[in-house]
C-alpha cells in the first residue's frame, strides 16, 4: 500500500479545477480508497492524472475513456455515487 506522505498528495490531486468533480472526487477518496486494492489505488492515482473536461465527461456519462482500466476506475466512481444517493 501507500505511505502516508504519498496518500496525502493523492487527497490533494483530489481537488480539481471542477467543483463538480471535487463534489465526485473528495467522497470516493475519503470513503474509498483505502479499500482499494493496491491496483486499484495506483489506478485511482492514475485516473487523476487525466484533464478535468476528460473525467467530467467520463463521470456525467458523455463519454468514455478508451483506456480499460480508466473506464473500470470511471465505472467504480459513478456506482459510489449512485449509491449514496439510495
């Protein structure tokens, strides 16, 4: 898993340019990550390394990303979403 230092600055890359995605990004962060798989957590951390408008797109469902593992990471993000509001 990750250290501490490097956990801290994936919370910072959490915060976007977007306010709707800080409002997608910060949750899935603070409820999710730890839980993910060491895989799924440097996909997570690759994931944000993608533009804004990319994962606004992706996030909204007005697109997709051609990258699989970009669109599993887009997939887990929008079914916590979906699921808090059950």
């Amino acid at each position: 898993m990750i250290s501490a230092e490097e956990r801290a600055r994936v919370k910072w890359a959490c915060r976007r340019g977007m306010l709707e995605l800080d409002v997608i990004l910060n949750p899935f962060f603070d409820e999710c990550f730890d839980n993910l798989s060491e895989q799924g957590q440097i996909d997570f951390i690759d994931f944000l390394k993608c533009d804004d408008p990319d994962l606004f797109a992706w996030l909204m469902g007005h697109g997709h990303s051609d990258d699989p593992r970009m669109l599993a990471m887009t997939e887990t993000v929008v079914s916590h979403n979906r699921s808090k509001l059950r």
